[in-house]
C-alpha cells in the first residue's frame, strides 16, 4: 500500500505509481508496518520495496510498448465499420447465485424507474380463499384452535347468565309479602344458592382460561407455520427470477418486502382470527341465552346490531394502504456504503434523505391515523352504547310490558358480558386492511413465472461439453432500456478451448458478451450457440454449472474460507479445497490466517484484502472444474502486487487444464496470451485477432488504447 502526502497537502492512497510521482513525501507500508518514507527520487534510488514495485508496474506494460514501436503494419485484419449505437445498461446481477457484478460505469442503470413495477400492482383473485389453502398442513391446528374459540365464546355469555343468577339471589329481600302476609326468606336455602353459583364461577373461569390457551396456541402454531411458509417460497420464487427482475428492484425493497409483508399475513390467521371466530360465536351465543329469558328484549338488541357496527367497513377501506417504503432502501444503501458514507462525512445528508422519506411517509399516514382514531373511540364508547339501550328498553318493558327482573338481567348481562369480543374482532377487520396490500405482494410475487429460471428441471443436457460458444445475428437490450439497442448484429464464434478476451471502451458491450453467455438475459433476436445447441433448450442450471465466473468485485458471503470455496461446488471435500487454492495462490495467506480455513471472512468478505478474495473467488470457479472460464475484470480493481499475484493464478489456472475461457479486460498486459482478442465498439466487433495482429493495424482502435496505456504507464 502507498500513502502520499501530495502538494495540495491532502493524504492519498494509491495503487498505480504513475498517478504520486510529484507527491511530496511517498509512505510505503507493507503488512500494516511503515517500511519506507521519501521523495519518488529518493526512493528509487534506495531500490527497496518501492524500486521492485515500481519495476513490477513498468514490466506490466512494457510489452505493449515494444510492439507498438516495432510491428511492420502489413498485417492487418477486415475492419468493420460501427454504427453509433451506445447504451446504457442496468446492473449486471447474478439473482440467481445472490451475487452482484460491477458494470462499466457508462453500464449503471441510473435512469432505472424505481417505482414499484406494475406487474406488483395486479389485483389478485380470490385471494384470501388461496391463503387458506396455503395452510393445508396445518389444518389439525386450525381445527383445534375453532373448537377453543367456540368454546371460549360460549363462556363469555355464560358468565353474564351466571351474574344475572347471583344478582337475583343477592336483591332478594329479607321477607317478601305472600297472599297478603310477611314470610321471611329462607337464607340457608339463599346460601346455598349463592354456594353453588360461587363454583360454577370457578368452574368456568378454569374451563375459559384452558380453552383460551388451546384456540391461541393453536391459532399461534398456524399463524407462525403460515409465515415460515410464505417467507420461504416467496424467497426461492425470488431466487428463480431472471435477472432482470432485479433490474427493476432495488434489494432493499426486496428484502423490506421478504421481511414486512409476511407478519401483515397473521391478520388472516394466528390471534386475530381467533378474535373474529370467537366475535361470531359470542353474539351467537349471547342472543341464544338472551332470548330464553326475554325475546321481545333480545329483538329489541338485535335489531339495533347493524347499526351498532356501522362504520367498520368504512374504517376499513381506509386502513387499506400501501405497505411500500423508500426509506428502507435508503439505510441498505447507507449501511452497505458506510466506508464511503464516513469518508465523505455523508451521514448528515443520508439522515436529512432519510427522514425526508420519513416526514413524506408521515403525511401520507394521517389519513390512515385519524381514521384509526375514530374507530378506537367508536369501538370504546360502542360498549356504553349497548349497555344506554338496554337499560332504556328494559325500563319500558318493565313499565309496560310487565318484564319481571329476572327476565331483564338474563338478558342484559349475557349480551353485555359479549360486547367485548366486539372488540376483539374489530381488531381482525383493521389487521385485516393493513395486511391486504402484503397479500397483493406476496402472491404478485409468487405468481410471477421466470423468464429464465435458474432452478428449472426443464431443458436439456449434453452428453459431452468441447465449449464451443457461437453467438450469431445476436441483437440485444437490456430490458429496462430497451429503446438502447446494445448488440444489433453481433456475430461470433469461439472455438472449443480458446482463449477469447474482449476488449473496448466502457459501455462499448464487453460485460453483456458474458452476460448472454451465461443467460442472465437472452437475445432479442438471434441465437447463442454451446457446441452447436440453443442455451435456450440446455438445462440452465446445468449450463451454469459448466461454467465459473471471476468478477472484478468478488462477492463472498458471510463463512469461513473453505464454506466460500465449497460454494463453486457443495460436495468438495477439504483435500480438494487445499488443492484448488494451491493453483489460485490462496493456500499460502490461508494457512497464516488464524483459524486456517475455518477463519470466518466476515459480511462480503470484508476480513481479507481485494487480492485475497479474488484469489479465493478464483478458487471458487476453479473447485466445479468448468468447462468455460468467464474471467470480467478479474485484476482491474487490483494493485500491481495483488494483480500479478492473482494474473500467476489465473495463468496457472489455464495453464492446468485447456478450457475455453472468455475475458474482458482494460489492462491490455493481461489478455498479451489470449487465442484472440476482440475490440468492441459500439456493439459490434471491429477488430479481430491475436494481440500482435491488433498491434499491427495503422491506426487501430487496439494500437491507440494500447500506446494510451503505455503513455499513463510509469517509466522504466
């Protein structure tokens, strides 16, 4: 690692030495120890650590320049003439494999609509009824979890027809007049009565918290085997996409969506409808108890019921709301950025960002907020409501009617002993609202059939695999641009265990080649061919398979070095793991790691270097032995150290076993070996052949970036 001290007097860090020649004072650290300090001059002629680094960047481009200078420009190859199509693509995304690969700049789908896409919109039929079913398996606990509630509702009335019974045995007067004389009151047989009215208290407050337990813990088991179930499908149905579906969906709204809607889905099961069943079963039962002792007085209340629950439907259709939020991608942008954030004293401005969204938010929440407020007092004064109309009616039944006491507190306690179950399903209809908009996600999501389904059994397989890639009249665009055509003629073929790079100006389509090679995407028109057969027709999950894949930003997961290695292939025992990072040069820096191969490298792998997880992710591809090697600026992003450590892997890699290998590169020095190189242009190759083939035509678009290069090179 360089540190420099340049004249503007603001501390850098460098990897290409070309760029701190005029820096002030150049630190040299290696293995986090301070090695040297001085000027560029002063360090050369120490000839240390900086001498051999500065050796080992000018040998990287010296070749191109001896070829440059030298090569008679007779040989020279059909140029083809390009149209100026440029485009401007979304991200390269391995949805599929839970990957991200880096683009060219020019490559950023930054214009991409980041608004929900409309196919999330779609009303779903007969939603709730496909809920259900989803919960099949777990029908025996739903069963057992409706006989609880049933008998829970029944025990809410039943405690107002025993109040009622313990209110007559206590207004009973000392003497009452019979037949004209004062017969004082048996207050034994009173005791008696007040006794077995006691147990019967005790009997169903026992029995009423037993079967409680039993409908919530049933409900609950449901609920939860519900939400496993749907995070889980919902999950792979995302894992199954084509990777353009997440061209459309940034990973924060995914995995806001994976954890959010899901729990909205209890609504529909678990407590909630546990507290709608027994709503039901309660009203049911307590008009049942009530009409035994009055049914002109239970009329009466069940007359006034529907307009006692008027105004739930209008409270729901205004609970319904989207459950889509801008802010969460926001903090995954933060988080996962938070070097950066740091370094350019961001976190102020991604606060005002993120409670920007938020305060947006708020606002669209009032509505929703006012309208729960008014149902939250609607439902708590509907209790007084009931017990005002009883108490109205009974007195003008008593009046004239002649309704006797025990008949009025039969009836008015049942029913108000059940209003509040009214309560508890209220609750479900609100819950219910929230959790509408999840269902529309959710099963918008589920029903979304893959474009290119990397988990299919379907398509087949070829017997043997020479790797012969033939793309022919390919004409391609990304989907969320496809007004930029990309390819509109692409025509290529690459023989069984070549060596094909490509090279271009960012943009130009280098990463799109790889990109239709491993079907992320296909062609709008045309065909890409493996040893003469359709891509479209082969098993993807078997074509991929063939195939290993370096990037320029290698991705490890959170593991320990041998489980990231293992990824490339799940049955690699630990001898083939050792042997595969011998070839990547990876055994070595293993072995001195703490834990060895076991060391946990922490989230993307942030416990090891640029060139340690490169050559980790090249002993990834290299464990599956492909058969076709897609190298995508495997060494850009690397320092010179790093990179011709990783360039010996690579080498050696090809050097082991013949396979055709496709590269995209900037640094012309890496590609020097390859069969042959591609310049790309536009969309569409116009110079083809071995390196001192490209150097030899006058003029080329090949020789220019290469005497460019040579030029931002250091000097020998």
């Amino acid at each position: 690692m360089i540190f420099c001290e340049p004249s503007s007097h603001h501390p850098g860090f460098a990897h290409r030495l070309s760029t701190i020649q005029n820096a002030h004072v150049i630190n040299v650290l290696e293995n986090g120890t301070l090695k040297e300090v001085g000027t560029h001059e002063e360090l050369l002629s120490n000839r240390g650590l900086y001498f051999e680094l500065w050796e080992l960047s000018s040998r990287n481009t010296d070749g191109a320049a001896a070829e440059a200078a030298g090569v008679d420009a007779q040989t020279s190859l059909a140029r083809v003439n390009s149209h100026n199509s440029r485009r401007s693509s979304s991200h390269l995304a391995d949805g599929l494999a839970g990957e991200n690969s880096k683009h060219e700049t020019d490559e950023k789908n930054e214009g991409a609509d980041k608004d929900v896409p409309v196919e999330d919109k779609q009303e779903i039929v007969n939603a709730n009824g496909r809920l259900f079913g989803m919960q099949r398996s777990s029908i025996n606990w739903l069963i057992f979890g409706g006989v609880g509630s049933a008998a829970s509702a029944v025990a809410s009335p039943f405690l107002g027809t025993l109040f009622s019974d313990s209110m007559n045995i206590i207004m009973v007067p000392p003497v009452v007049k019979i037949d004209g004389q004062w017969v004082e009151i048996d207050f034994a047989h009173v005791r008696k009565e007040a006794t077995i009215t006691f147990v019967k208290f005790a009997s169903v407050a026992i029995g009423f918290g037993a079967v409680m337990f039993v409908a919530q813990f049933c409900f609950r088991k449901a609920s939860e085997a519900l939400l496993r179930k749907v995070r889980r499908e919902t999950f792979e149905v995302m894992l199954r996409q084509e990777t353009a579906f997440l061209d459309e969906r940034t990973s924060g709204v995914l995995s806001d969506r994976l954890a959010q809607d899901p729990p909205k889905l209890k609504a529909f099961t678990g407590e909630s409808l546990s507290g709608a069943v027994n709503m039901v079963l309660t009203l049911i039962a307590a008009l049942t108890l009530a009409l035994t002792k009055s049914p002109i007085l239970t009329g009466t209340v069940a007359a006034l019921m529907p307009v006692m629950m008027i105004g739930h439907g209008f409270v729901h259709k205004f609970m319904i709301k989207k459950n889509e939020t801008a802010a969460g991608p926001v903090v995954s942008e933060a988080m996962g950025n938070i070097k950066t954030v740091a370094s350019y004293g961001l976190e102020k401005e991604m606060m005002n960002r993120y409670g920007s969204l938020l305060n947006s938010e708020c606002k669209q929440e009032r509505r929703t907020s006012t309208m729960s407020g008014i149902a939250a007092a609607y439902q708590s004064a509907l209790g007084f409501y009931l017990y005002a109309v009883l108490i109205l009616f009974a007195n003008v039944y008593i009046t004239h009617c002649g309704m006797s006491q025990n008949a009025v507190f039969g009836t008015i306690f049942p029913l108000i002993f059940s209003v509040g179950s009214l309560s508890q399903g209220s609750a479900f209809f609100m819950d219910r609202a929230k959790g509408q908009e999840a269902l529309r996600h959710i099963f918008n999501t589920l029903d979304r059939k893959s474009k290119i389904n990397g988990m299919s059994k379907e398509g087949n397989t070829l017997d043997v695999v020479r790797g012969e890639i033939v793309f022919r009249a390919v004409k391609f665009a990304y989907p969320t641009r496809p007004d930029l055509i990309v390819f509109k003629r692409f025509d290529l073929t690459i023989g069984a265990g070549t060596q094909v790079a490509f090279v271009g100006h960012s943009g130009s389509g280098k990463s799109t080649a790889v990109c239709l090679v491993q079907r992320f995407y296909d062609p709008m028109e045309g065909t890409v061919l493996l040893d003469g057969t359709d891509m479209k027709t082969l098993n993807l999950a078997w074509l991929r398979q063939q195939m290993g894949m370096v990037q320029q930003e290698p991705i490890l997961f959170a593991g320990s070095v041998a489980d990231n290695v293992r990824y490339g292939r799940e049955d690699a025992t630990d001898d083939e793991i050792q042997e595969v990072c011998k070839t990547a040069n990876a055994h070595s820096f293993i072995a001195d790691l703490e834990s060895g191969y076991d060391t946990e490298v922490g989230e993307r792998g942030a416990q090891l270097s640029g060139g340690q997880k490169q050559r980790i992710a090249i002993a990834r591809a290299l464990i599956r032995d492909p058969k076709i090697l897609l190298l995508d600026e495997a060494t850009s992003a690397l320092d010179n150290e790093s990179e011709r450590v990783v360039q010996e892997a690579l080498d050696r890699l090809l050097v082991v076993k013949k396979r055709t290998t496709l590269v995209v590169a900037h640094r012309l020095s890496t590609i020097a070996n390859s069969d042959v190189i591609c310049f790309i242009h536009d969309g569409r190759i116009v110079e083809k052949g071995n390196y001192s083939e490209l150097l030899a035509i006058p003029d080329g678009h090949f020789r220019k970036l290469a005497e460019r290069q040579q030029e931002e090179a250091p000097p020998s």
